[in-house]
C-alpha cells in the first residue's frame, strides 16, 4: 500500500514509523524541513520530499497520482484540509485522512463530503488524549480503557496488587468468583514480558492484566485485580491548551475541576469558555500555588501543558504533595517507561492513542478499531467477519480450527447486540465484529489475511 505522510511532527513522524515498519507499505514523508526529514529517513525505510504539503507540484513529487492514501497530519488545519482537497482534485487518491484540531471545524456539519472539503477520516488527537483520559478517570485503577463495539465492549489494563481477589490464584477460578458474568483475560505483562494466559495461569502481585468484558461488568472485573478505588471527584488540570479546556469542559458537570494556566490572557479567555470549572493563573510547578489549592485533596492531577518537561516535574511535585493519582502528558516515547517507573502514575502518550485511528484504515480486510499498546510493540483489534464458509477461513469455523498465529487470541464476538466472549469451540458466523489481542504485532499480517474475502482458496 503505497502511504504518502503529510508532516513530520511528532503525530508524523509516530505515523510514518508504524506504518513503515510493516512490509506491505510504502511510505512516503512531506516536510518543509530538511534537517527534520533526514533524520527520519536515518531511521526508517522510507522516502521523503522536501516542501509545502498542500502544494499541487510537490504532492506530484510525492507521489500522490499513484497514492493509495493521504494522511495529512500538518500543524495547520487549514493546509491539512488544502492538501485533501487538491489530492482528490488533481490526483484523484482514494482515502483521504486529516488530522483536524480545531472543534469548531470537527462540528461544522455538512462541511467535509466529497462536494466540499473531500476528507473521509478526520482525526484530532486532542479530542482522542481528553476521551482517553476520561475513560482511565471514569474507571480509577485502570491503566488502559479501551472501547470496541460502539463501547459495547472494553479491554481493560489494570496492575494487581496484593489486595485483588484473583491475585495469587489460578484464572480457572474467576467463574466461582463471579458465577453470573463473563470475561476473558487477554494478556497478562510480567516484568515488561508478554504472557498468554490460561486456565491454570496464577496472577502475581504487580502484574499488568488486560481483560475484556461487557462495558456493565468492567467494575466486578477490576475488583478481581485490586481493590476498588472511589470515585474521582476533585481533579486539578495544569494546562490551558485545547486537550486541558476540553477535558475541563468534559468534567465539570460531574467533577470539581481546577485548571492552572500560565498565561493571563489565556486563563482570561478559557474562563470565559468554562461553566463551573475554576481557572488559576499560576505556574502548576509552584509548590506554594498548589499547597493553597489543597493539592492534598485532589483525586487526579493531569500535567497537560505543551512542555512534557512542565507536565513531568508538575505531576511528581504534585504526587509529592499528596494528590492521589498524577498523569502526565509525555511526547517522547523513551520517556514513558521512564516516568512510570517513578512518581508518575500514567503517562499518556499522544502518539500512541492517535495511531490505532491511522491503523484502522490501513488494514487489509475489514479492520473497524484498532488499538496500539505496550509503545507499539501488541495490538488490539476489532474486525468484521465477511463471507461464508466457502469463502472465509474464519466464517464457520470453530476458533481452536481457524489456525490463529502464536502470540494471538480472539477475545470476544459482538453478534447483533449480544456480547460473546469467546471459548475455544465458539463458531464465528457471517456479520461477527471479532475482537482479537495481539502481543506481537508482527504477525498482523496473517491477520489481515485471515479475514480478507476470497472466491476460493487452498
């Protein structure tokens, strides 16, 4: 698949590395910075083009008359929406994908068909971090929450600890724990390694398990791992940009909400945006600002500011002063592991949350939600089983017979509007959303091929 990038931002530059790394793809990187190019192309098997991403010449230069997909992931809405635009118009591309970070143009209605504005996926990674961030508010304790189904189903992160009702347990015991509900655990990460459990599988104190189940039994599931939290009530935001006002926007109908923004002007500006939630001007660094706000008090503290820096050393003073749980926005990837090891509790990774929305459009077959995990290295999948017996290798077949590779599981059938987890003689029927765990997202291409429709085949 031959993929053209527009942008060698930090979201591009993420795009451009998962995307290249799979054999199947070519890629090809726009930048207007030459020095930032090279050092990409030092990286990765990749081609690159040296100028303005919405003009008609360098897209020519670029290859778009041949492209199979544009995915425009510039700073500028504006000049995402210019380079879809001449893309169709000029290069007739199929797959149009922009990345779009102003609300106001992600509501305008009517404004993005092929008569207007000719972009067939909008991705705006502000609007995903503050969803993501949400969910691990909604859910206390979880370290991943993630959607599939239309949110009918959700894996679930979370670490045990010594107070989990499983802990120290064979898994075949979770049915006399809880006799009435289903869920499947997809994986279970001990000591950074990835394991795929089964029956006779004993969880261990500090092991990272992912599991799924019915968006209503999440909460009987994660008691199993470790002990419930309360609710969160009290959060504090540091950081007035568009992911901290959206996420304010979010909570403060349910939550009491503080939001620390540096700028005057700006602190003036989002407050006039915000019903309920209260804005301080001040440094979220300044220890004395936050002893008065009774950081002690607070459920969550998110380091949400443009510098990963001020998010790093503003949510570890904050953990230090008594918040309950600290997450903080991190851009580097050799970061995370790092921060999580210490103070932090969560690191949220941009990148990492917006590159299962590119993932899920460049699969073969019909890949509806994709989720990245573990820095890229496992995948989360939901795909559509098509076809019939005949004509499928999955439809109508038994999972212990379809012949999966090592180190992938299917985990649940979303069929109509049931929820079925999945056992080793479910039959997969025509229409299924299946929903599959990778821990090595290498073998996606075997995946793909699994669920892609032949007229017949050996």
């Amino acid at each position: 698949m031959k993929i053209l990038i527009l942008g060698a931002g930090q979201v591009g530059s993420s795009a451009a590395y998962h995307l290249s790394r799979e054999e199947a793809n070519e890629v090809t990187v726009v930048d207007m910075r030459p020095d930032v190019l090279r050092e990409l192309q030092d990286r990765l098997d990749i081609r690159t083009v040296v100028g303005h991403a919405a003009h008609p010449d360098v897209l020519g230069r670029a290859g778009a008359n041949d492209a199979d997909i544009v995915v425009a992931l510039t700073d500028s809405d504006e000049t995402n929406m210019v380079a879809c635009q001449v893309a169709y118009t000029a290069f007739h591309t199929p797959t149009k994908i922009a990345r779009i970070r102003s609300a106001e143009y992600m509501s305008a209605k009517d404004l993005f068909t092929q008569d207007a504005i000719p972009i067939d996926v909008r991705i705006s990674p502000e609007q995903l971090v503050c969803e993501h961030i949400e969910q691990l508010i909604l859910y206390p304790g979880a370290s991943q929450v993630l959607d599939f189904a239309n949110g009918r189903v959700r894996l679930v992160g979370a670490k045990a600890d010594r107070d989990g009702l499983l802990v120290g347990q064979r898994i075949a015991t979770l049915k006399e724990h809880i006799p009435n509900t289903e869920a499947r655990i997809a994986a279970i990460y001990r000591d950074g390694r990835a394991m795929l459990p089964d029956g006779d599988t004993i969880i261990q104190e500090n092991d990272e398990v992912f599991f799924i189940a019915d968006r209503k039994d999440i909460r009987v599931f994660m008691s199993e791992m470790r002990r419930l939290e309360d609710p969160v009530r009290r959060v504090v935001i540091a950081g007035g940009g568009n992911i901290g006002v959206r996420l304010a926007l979010a909570l403060e109908q349910t939550n009491q909400v503080k939001i620390i923004e540096r700028d005057p002007q700006r602190a003036r500006h989002i407050s006039e945006q915000l019903n309920k939630a209260i804005v301080l001007v001040g440094d979220a660094a300044d220890e004395e600002l936050l002893l008065e706000e009774n950081i002690d008090n607070a459920d969550v503290f998110c380091g949400l500011t443009n510098s990963e820096e001020a998010n790093i050393l503003s949510s570890m003073l904050a953990k230090r002063l008594g918040a309950h749980k600290v997450m903080a926005l991190i851009n580097r990837a050799s970061y995370v592991d790092l921060v999580e090891a210490g103070s932090i509790d969560i690191a949220i990774s941009p990148q990492q949350i917006t590159i299962g929305s590119l993932l899920a459009h460049v699969r073969r077959g019909d890949v509806v939600k994709v989720h990245s995990l573990r820095r890229g290295a496992a995948e989360a999948i939901e795909a559509i089983a098509h076809g019939e017996e005949e004509s499928s290798k999955v439809v109508g077949r038994a999972i212990e017979d379809i012949g999966l590779p090592k180190g992938c599981g299917i985990l649940a059938l979303v069929r109509d509007d049931r929820v079925i987890i999945a056992h080793h003689d479910t039959v997969i029927e025509s229409d299924d959303h299946v929903i599959l765990f990778l821990t090595d997202r290498r073998k996606i291409e075997q995946i793909e091929k699994l669920f892609q429709v032949g007229v017949s085949f050996v």
